[in-house]
C-alpha cells in the first residue's frame, strides 16, 4: 500500500450551494434592515417639532414699583445695620473710657488712703515721742528735786518747810497777798483758756495772782517758766513760780505758798487746789517778785 494514501489532504473543502445560499440571504436580510432604519431617520427628524421660545415679562409699573420698594427696603436695612454698628462702637469706647476713668479714680484714692495712712503713722509716732520725752522731763525733775531736799534737810531748811503747819503765816507783803488771792480761788473749776473771775486755767490763774502784787507775767505757761530767775527746787520761797516741763516749753504752772505746798488749777477733774509738792513734783521754778 502505498504511503501517499494515507496522508490526509491539506486542502480546503468546498463550499455548497446551499451554504453559499444561506450566507447570501443573511447579509441581504442586514442590509435591507439598514436601508430601512436610514430612510425612516430624516421622515422621523421631518415630524420633530421645533422647541417654543421663552418670552421675558413685560416691565410695567406695577413690576416697576414693585422692584423700587425693595431697593428702598434694602437700603433702610443697610442703613439700620450701619446706625447699629456705630451705636455699638460707640457705646464700647464710652465703656472702656468710663473703665479707664474708674480705674485712674481708684489709683488716685489709694494713693491718698496710703498717705493718709503714713501721716496719721507719724503724727502718732511724733505724739508717742513727744509724750515720751515729757516723762523723761519730768523723771528728771523728780530726781532733782529729791535730791534738793535730801540736801535741804541735811542744812535742815528742809525740815521746817516740811511741815504740817503751812507756812503762809511766814510770808509777808505782796507774797502774802498773792497768797491770799490763791487761796481765795481755791475750789473754783478748771477751764482751759480761762482767766478769771469764775473759772480759770493754770497759766490764767498765774497770771491773774500776780496781777494783784503788779507784776504782769506773760500769758501761757511755756513764756511764764522763764519769766523770773531761775531758782532750784531747794532754796524756794512763798510766792515763787513752780513750772512742769522744759523751761521755756512748760506744760504746766502753779505758785508756791510755802510749808511744802501750791497752789494751782491742775485740771478739769479737780481744778483750783492746794496740794503738797510730793502730789506732783515740779521740774523747776522761777522767781519774779
């Protein structure tokens, strides 16, 4: 047998008739249905009708009226928001002016209670002193007059004006009657600035006693306790000037009478007495007669 027989054919096999037929019939089928769809198209855009036209609204008075009251609307509004604007601002820069007036006020106010503070610190500091000092003076008057009469009774001068008997009855011409006049006041009340005849004050009662003998002492007891010599605690006589204080800044005078006692408006509570020398022993005395 030979080998060519059994290789297969490498050719293509023919086409029927009726294949041939069916293909041609379908592609016919298309192209009929093409035709169609193409010539239907422009009969179908023919009977499309065209699209209307939008008309605009006529402006007429009504409309116009209409658009003028909403301009003025808008302008009003406008105008209220710009007025309330400058209301507002304005009413923001009086409260922080009005803060800054408040808060200068309140420096100001503590500055003066500041100052007031440290015035009414030193002159409480100066009184303090002050009273300090008047008790250092008359400590010091105390101690020399102590020490006067040791030194008196020592010389025994001392011992006689110290005794229970005044010694009034010793005195005589116008220191017996400045003593006098004294003791003629006695009880009346202690008034300050007063000169006589119903109340008096210590430097008024002074004054008025020496008056009577003709000698006119100054008015007030810091002039008064240098108004004579000076003489110590341990060499006085009746009518001799008795001070409390610095001479020349004396807070306080009466007169001697003599047996260790005085005369004089000591204060408001007790006013015109007679007291002995050791109820307040003076710091120092002058003599003017």
């Amino acid at each position: 047998m030979s080998p060519v027989a059994h290789i297969p054919s490498r050719r293509k096999p023919r086409r029927t008739a009726s294949s041939w037929a069916l293909r041609t019939g379908v592609a016919g089928g298309v192209l009929s249905t093409l035709a169609v769809t193409g010539a239907a198209a422009p009969a179908s855009a023919a009977e499309k009708p065209a699209e209307s036209t939008l008309e605009m609204p006529t402006v007429d008075a009504t409309l116009a009226a209409s658009i003028s009251q909403s301009a003025d609307a808008t302008q009003q509004t406008a105008h209220a928001y710009r007025v309330r604007a400058e209301q507002e601002a304005a009413a923001h820069q009086a409260k922080v002016q009005a803060k800054k007036v408040k808060d200068e006020a309140d420096r100001k106010a503590e500055a003066e209670k500041k100052a007031a503070a440290a015035k009414k610190a030193k002159a409480e500091k100066e009184a303090k002193a002050a009273d300090e000092a008047a008790r250092a003076s008359r400590s010091a008057g105390r101690t020399q007059l102590s020490t006067a009469s040791a030194s008196a009774s020592s010389s025994g001068s001392a011992a006689s004006s110290s005794s229970s008997a005044p010694s009034t009855s010793h005195a005589t011409g116008s220191a017996a009657t400045l003593i006098s006049f004294l003791q003629a006041q006695i009880g009346k009340p202690y008034v300050m600035g007063a000169t006589g005849s119903s109340s008096y004050d210590c430097s008024g009662l002074t004054q008025a006693a020496y008056r009577q003998i003709g000698i006119d002492l100054p008015r007030v007891s810091q002039d008064q306790s240098t108004a004579g010599t000076p003489v110590s605690l341990g060499n006085l006589q009746p009518g001799d000037l008795l001070y409390w204080g610095s001479a020349g800044s004396a807070y306080h005078v009466a007169v001697y009478i003599g047996g260790g006692k005085f005369i004089g408006a000591q204060n408001p509570s007790t006013g015109i007495v007679e007291r002995s020398l050791s109820y307040s022993q003076p710091t120092g005395a002058v003599r003017v007669m």
